[in-house]
C-alpha cells in the first residue's frame, strides 16, 4: 500500500472506529475504575509508525523510560521502514514490526502485536497525527494509554487514559519529554546521551588526520520537497571549502539504496567542478543505517537537510550545518549547547506545511529551500503557495 492509501484508511476507517468505540470506552472505564499509577509501570511499549527521526529527537525521553528502576522492558511498535532506526538506537528490548505492503499483512502482523501486547502495563502512541494507532492502543487493553492531542484532534479525549496538548507550532521534544516526567522521571541530558550513544553504537572519531565532511542530501518518500538541488549543493560546499584552504578534503554521501543513482550524479559534479581536492564516496545503498551512522561518527562536518541523519548526526554530538523550508527548524532541532549548528531557513508565509498541510500548497515548486540555500535569491511575484 503507497502512503496515500494508508493515510486515507486512518483518516476513514479509524474515524469510524472511534465513533463506535468511544462512549463504550468511557462507560467501561468508570465501571473497571481501573489504577493508571504509571509509577508502577514494568511493561512499556512505544509505537512509531512513520518518520525515524521522531524516534531519534524523543532519545532523551525513551532513554530516560528505559533507565526507570522499575521498567523491565521497551518494546517499540513499528514498520519494516523505521526498524532499522529502533536497531541503531539500542535501546528497545523488543521491536514488533507491523508489515504495511497489503492489508493482508498489515491485518495479520496486528493481531500478533495486540496478542503480543495484550494488557500492557502501558502503551506510549507517538503518531500524534494518526487515528488507528490510537484504535490500536485501545484494543491491546492496556491499562494506560498515553497518546497525544493537537487542537483538532478532540477525538482522542476520553480513549487514552493519559493525553499531552501537543501544539504542533512548538518544537516537539518539549512533548516528547513530558512522556518521560508524566513517568515520574526527567529527560536524559545532551551530553549523556551524546556519550551513551556513542558507546553504544561503539563509536570512534576519525583519526587519520583529514578532514570529512557528509553530505545527506535526500530523505524518505514523505515530503521529498525538503531536498536541494545538486548544482545547490555544488555552490554550498564550494564555498565551505573556503574553511579549508589548501587540504584535501574527503566528502562522503549518505542515503538509502533508492538514492544511488542521484548521489552518483551529484558524486560526478563535485568531481568534475571541484577538482583534485576533493575525494568523493558514495555510500548509498552500500551499507545499512547503523553502519552509516557509525561512518558518520567519524564525520568533522555533517551538511543535511531536515532528514533521520540530521537527527543522528546531532545525536553524535558532531556540528552540523542544515537546510529547511518545508519543516521548522525551532520545531524539530532541540537546542544545543556550544553554538555547533548552523542553520539555513528563511520563514515564508507556507512555511512549515509538512504536517500542517496534507499536500505542499508550492505542489513541489519549493523556493522555501532556493531561499534557505541562497536567501538572495528572488521570491516570484506570483509565489506557489497562492492557489489559481
């Protein structure tokens, strides 16, 4: 199933389901008059269907869950897409993967995890956005359901037992922490988690004396408007070369295996315009996220777009210079200290769409990132976001 089927079968058949579900469900709670002390919690699962980088920004609060004196498990709840972001993070106890290619598949695979997960000590649904998963929640039973609501989603009141106002105007690691304090406990601070982390991940810093830059230009099939142009990237790391006058500088591409032959390309015109200073690889589709990640642990530079590589590279503890348009940098970068980011966004009247909008208003014409690789550039008189 593409995205947009399942987008429609949340939006349809989970609406219906909370119809029919929610007065039953307030009734039965008032009868069981069931405890909800999440202090006694030993069981918790997490569910994330789409986007890895979420799971990657909530690092603070999960690690923070996990290290609970009275937490025996984490389980996460995920797709065969955000799997390998759960593996590299090392933290769960257990990932349970829902299969999203046929209904069949998907039907089947969530049986198992309600079976799984029957009478849960506590289900955390990290889809702000979504209806089924919040259907889900409900039907495993358990005996706390947090879950989050935005100023619309005024269905959730009454079906999870635990509910934080997520305003999608703010960045989300403010919500994704108050999971950790409503458990009675604090996020993790930047620092420790920087260095649990990298241990885990068995992490060493390049020492061959060179400098590396990666560039992780692409990101998944959900709003591929974030990207930049090749010949934008050419002019951006024309000009950081600049900082390294004279050395020859190792650039490394990163991406998944649908993104080969685009980094190839772009591979071929850092070749061609920049000359002999430069080294190129392209390690797309060559190894698997956690490789990557640790090759990125490695990094003296990471330049990205709003993408899981971003997030991972931050999580690195490793400077970072990042393009956006289409997302908020102030809702999804958590501060950092040490001024290590530097960050490329110019606010348009469209800006953010992503999650905002259920298709950019620009239809792909995304000058928000023209403007965030070269705020010079010129806006057109007629902008994209103004409907004909």
């Amino acid at each position: 199933m593409n995205l947009r089927i399942r987008l429609l079968l949340d939006f349809y058949l989970g609406g219906m389901l909370h119809a029919a579900l929610k007065i039953p469900t307030i009734l039965l709670g008032k009868m069981m008059g069931r405890n909800h002390d999440l202090s006694k919690c030993r069981e918790i699962a997490v569910m994330k269907l789409l986007g890895g980088g979420s799971l990657v920004i909530a690092y603070p609060a999960l690690l923070a869950l996990k290290r609970l004196p009275q937490v025996e498990k984490l389980t996460v709840v995920t797709t065969p897409a955000i799997k390998p972001f759960a593996d590299t993070l090392g933290i769960f106890d257990e990932i349970i993967v829902l299969r999203e290619d046929s209904l069949l598949h998907l039907g089947l695979d969530s049986l198992k995890a309600l079976a799984r997960l029957f009478r849960h000590d506590a289900i955390i649904d990290f889809e702000v956005h979504s209806r089924l998963t919040t259907v889900f929640s409900l039907i495993t039973c358990a005996r706390n359901r947090v879950g989050f609501f935005t100023h619309i989603s005024f269905w959730r009141r009454g079906i999870s037992t635990h509910l934080l106002f997520c305003n999608v105007s703010n960045g989300i690691y403010y919500f994704y922490d108050q999971v950790a304090e409503i458990f009675g406990t604090a996020p993790v601070g930047e620092q420790e988690c920087t260095a649990t982390f990298r241990r885990q991940l068995a992490a060493n810093p390049a020492d061959d004396g060179q400098t590396h830059l990666a560039i992780a230009p692409t990101c998944s099939g959900l709003s591929r408007e974030r990207m930049l142009e090749p010949s934008e990237w050419l002019d951006i790391l024309a000009k950081r070369l600049e900082k390294y006058p004279g050395e020859t500088v190792q650039i490394h591409l990163f991406g998944g295996p649908s993104d080969t032959v685009l980094l190839d390309e772009l591979s071929d015109l850092l070749l061609g315009r920049l000359g002999p200073r430069v080294v190129v690889s392209n390690h797309a589709g060559k190894t698997k996220l956690t490789e990557s990640v640790r090759m990125l642990s490695g990094m003296t530079e990471v330049l990205c777009i709003d993408s899981a590589l971003l997030h991972f590279s931050r999580l690195l503890g490793l400077r970072t210079i990042s393009y956006w348009g289409p997302t908020d940098p102030r809702v999804l970068a958590r501060p950092r200290a040490g001024n290590i980011d530097e960050i490329h966004y110019v606010k348009l009247p469209c800006s953010p769409c992503i999650h905002v909008s259920n298709q950019p208003p620009c239809k792909g014409n995304n000058i928000c990132m023209r403007l965030a690789a070269n705020p010079a550039a010129t806006v057109p008189l007629n902008p994209p976001w103004v409907l004909q």
